[in-house]
C-alpha cells in the first residue's frame, strides 16, 4: 500500500497507544474490552472497522422522484461512509458513545483542480460522538457519513480512530487505521499537537478542523438495513 507522505520524523511520537491490537487485513480488525478498560465490566468486540480511501465511499440510494421531478444533477455523488461492526455480550447494555476522528486528504478531492486545492489545507479533520442506547446482546453496527460535497472539495478519509466508552466514560474498545506516513496505527493521533497543529512550510495549518460529519441516522442511509443500528440517544 502506497502511503502519502506527510510528516517530518519529529512528528511521528504517538500520544497514546490503544491497547486494542493496531494491525489488520484490508476487511477486518478486532479490538476487546478484555484487553483493556480496567475496571469496565462492558464487553465488546469490534469485528470490523471502517474501510479507508475509495473504499470508504458509497453512491447513495435513491428514494424516487421528489415533486418537482427526477434528479437535477444527472449522475449519481458518492457519500463518504464510515461504518463499524460490533457485538456485545451483555443482556443489555443501557449506552456505548463512539466517537470518531477522521482525516480527509485534499489531493484525492474529486472536483477541484490542482490551483483549487492548494487553496486547502493538505488534511482536513473531522469528528462526531454518536451514543446508542438499550443495546441487547448480538452483532450491531454503527456508522457516520459525510455529503458528497465533503468528498468532492476535501477528500477522501486516510485516517480513521474509533473509540467506544461505556456510561462512565470508560474506553471499552477502539482503535485507529492510517494510510499517512507520520500517522501511525494504533495511536491517538488527534491527541498529538505535533501532528494536528503542525505547520507547512509556508506557515499555513496541515490539518484544518471543520464539521460536518453527522450520524447516519440523519442522512438518506438511515433507511438502509435499519435494524442493524440501535437506538441513538437525544
């Protein structure tokens, strides 16, 4: 796999390590609760994280003609969706939050030209806190999504952490995924000042923050496999 490079050696200390195992295959990674979260007595087991680059991206479905007619656009946008499989081993667990950190790469944006995007910052970094409630025992999945615009002007996702804490705060499970050199596996990379406050070498910001990462259950993915997610808290 071909790593874009980014940061300097000096930027490669890592904040915190997961105690979640950092590697996996191109599909699917594992992270327990038995590893760490002392004193958490929540079980979970992630099963699967999100995907990275173009994998990461889906067109989204299409609900039929609105009022004023079919399609205006005339060709279908992709969406950036970030989903995760879990399962849990409790009867019920009354609220898991996870909290997503992502990374969008400007140069895999898909409608700026090249003078476009050295107007924007190489990264951008997005974050969203999703909490679910009432979970019963089995394989759930959790997701969040991004609009096409995000994926058109600011990029693909390289960079992706999860972490899941339970209802006193207490990180259950989690881990992060890189395509960026300096970005390392396994880390809590959105910790790092070296990393997200870094400067180019024209004095502009690396990694500028922006929102617009929102839960699925706010976007048109919601109708899609509905009783795969549970309930998201208010």
């Amino acid at each position: 796999m071909n790593k874009t490079m980014l940061f300097t050696v000096a930027a490669l200390t890592a904040a915190v390590a997961f105690s979640a195992p950092s590697s996996r295959n191109s599909k699917n990674a594992a992270a327990s609760a038995d590893d760490g979260a002392a004193g958490s007595k929540v079980k979970v087991r992630v099963d699967q994280y999100p995907k990275l680059g173009r994998a990461s991206t889906a067109i989204a479905p299409s609900i039929g003609e609105s009022p004023i007619g079919m399609c205006w656009t005339g060709k279908p946008r992709r969406w950036i969706v970030l989903e995760a499989k879990y399962q849990t081993f409790d009867r019920c667990i009354d609220q898991l939050t996870f909290t997503w950190h992502v990374l969008l790469e400007t140069k895999t944006a898909t409608i700026n030209d090249k003078e476009g995007r050295a107007k924007i910052p190489p990264y951008s970094y997005l974050t969203q806190t999703v909490t679910y409630a009432n979970i019963p025992r089995g394989t759930h999945a959790a997701s969040v999504c991004a609009h096409p615009s995000f994926l058109e002007q600011y990029g693909e996702p390289k960079a992706v952490g999860l972490v899941i804490t339970d209802a006193n705060g207490q990180v259950v499970a989690g881990n992060s995924f890189s395509q960026i050199q300096g970005v390392k596996e396994g880390k809590l990379w959105w910790d790092d000042e070296k990393i997200m406050d870094k400067k180019q070498n024209n004095g502009e910001p690396l990694v500028e923050r922006r929102m617009g990462l929102v839960d699925r259950s706010k976007t048109v993915w919601a109708i899609v496999n509905p009783n795969d997610y549970e309930y998201v808290a208010q």
